[in-house]
C-alpha cells in the first residue's frame, strides 16, 4: 500500500517550451501532495504545498507563474514547468500524504527533466 | 521544526548492522523523529518513525535517547541495497497538518561486500 507514481520518469524538451508532470496517489487518498525538486548532490527542496481544492503555497523564491500546480482531486496532482530553461534541468518528486494516518509522507519515484 | 545534525558519510560491511545517529538537541515535546532514506536517483523512502519510544518494523529500529536529544537507526542486517542517503527529519505529527518535510544533507551509507 501507499504507493506513489509520477509520469513521465523522465522527458527532455527544448527551451522555451511547458512540461506537465503528474503524481498520483494509486491506492489512497491524499488531501495534501507536496512537489520537490533536487539538483545533483544536493538535497532536496520544496518548491510547493498542494491542497486538493485550492491554490497551491509556494516557497520563497518559487515562481507561482512558471511552476503551475494543479491539485484537482483527492489522487491527483500535476506540476507544469512553462516556459521551460537549461536552469530548470532538475529531479522533481512529489510526495503525498495520506488522509488518514500518522502524518508520514510517501514519494513518487521522481521525474528527471532535461532542457536543452 | 527542530534542526538535525547527522554525519555526512558512513561505510558498513555487508551483514553487519548499521547504527545511524542523529542529534536533535532543540526538538520540542511534541515533535517526532522520522526517518527516510534515497537510493541514488530515486524518490525517498519512508522508514520509521517515533515521538518517545523505542520502535522496530520490518526495516529498521529507531532508537531514542531518554531526553529525545538524539536518535540512532538501526539497520540490523545491512545488505548492499541499504547504500543510500539517509535522512533523520524532525517534525509536529499531527494529522491535520500539511507540514512539509524538511531534508537537511543527510548521511550518505555505504555498505561494502
């Protein structure tokens, strides 16, 4: 149980072009999903705090407009990167947590997106 | 959320058990330690986790020092799928809470054959 899946696992684009990630919770619902992205060697970062019915938070010096997120149902959330750069080329994962339980979270096997 | 410190890298040897601590020395009453590690280029994985006692589940145990300052995890049998980035993350568990988890750098476990 507790299972995560992200789509694509991986997706190359050419600058200037919008990319669509999406996570789903396959086997329980989640009110609140969590997007992270993480650069080589380093940990990783929260970008947003989805919940499923309204606007997303974003952290501090996450650009609301180029990263749109999308959390329209209690198994389903997707991250657009718009206007994708080389600069986005990163490790984005999703993480969701389950709306009955005890506050652990369970994360998406990544998407590694590289813009050329 | 309290800040963690754990060391940054550790080998073990196949078969033996590794011991992973954690210090948490400004953790408040009411925060949990959890644990998650990350196989290279994968996303984490969810451990164990524990407010005050001790706890064991199929893959780890998580042991709390008595005035919850610090932690270790212990892999018992640590096989060579165990290399991974291992994150102690201390947080509030509440079930209505959207807290996101906090990752500091972790400690990177090598487990050698």
């Amino acid at each position: 149980g507790a299972v995560v899946s992200q789509h694509p696992s991986w997706v190359i684009c050419k600058s200037g072009t919008s990319v669509k990630i999406e996570c789903r919770s396959l086997d329980f619902q989640a009110t609140t999903m969590f997007w992270y992205r993480q650069f080589p060697k380093q940990s990783l970062m929260l970008m947003a705090t989805s919940n499923e019915g309204s606007k997303a938070t974003y952290e501090q010096g996450v650009e609301k407009d180029k990263f749109l997120i999308n959390h329209a149902s209690l198994t389903l959330s997707t991250l657009t990167v718009t206007s994708a750069h080389p600069e986005d080329s990163s490790f984005y994962i999703c993480s969701a947590r389950p709306l009955a339980g005890g506050g652990e979270q369970f994360f998406g096997p990544g998407t590694r997106l590289t813009v050329l | 959320d309290a800040k963690t410190t754990q060391p940054p890298s550790m080998d073990c040897a196949e078969g033996r058990a590794a011991n992973l601590p954690c210090n948490h020395s400004t953790i408040s009453g009411n925060e949990y330690v959890y644990w998650y590690r990350q196989i290279h280029s994968q996303g984490p994985q969810y451990i164990i986790h524990g407010l005050k006692n001790n706890e064991t589940n199929e893959m780890a145990s998580l042991i709390i020092t008595e005035d919850r300052k610090s932690s270790t995890l212990i892999l018992p049998h640590a096989t060579l799928r165990d290399t991974a980035v291992y994150y102690c993350i201390v947080r509030v568990s509440n079930s209505n809470s959207g807290y996101a988890l906090n990752f500091g750098k972790g400690t990177s476990l090598l487990v050698t054959p």
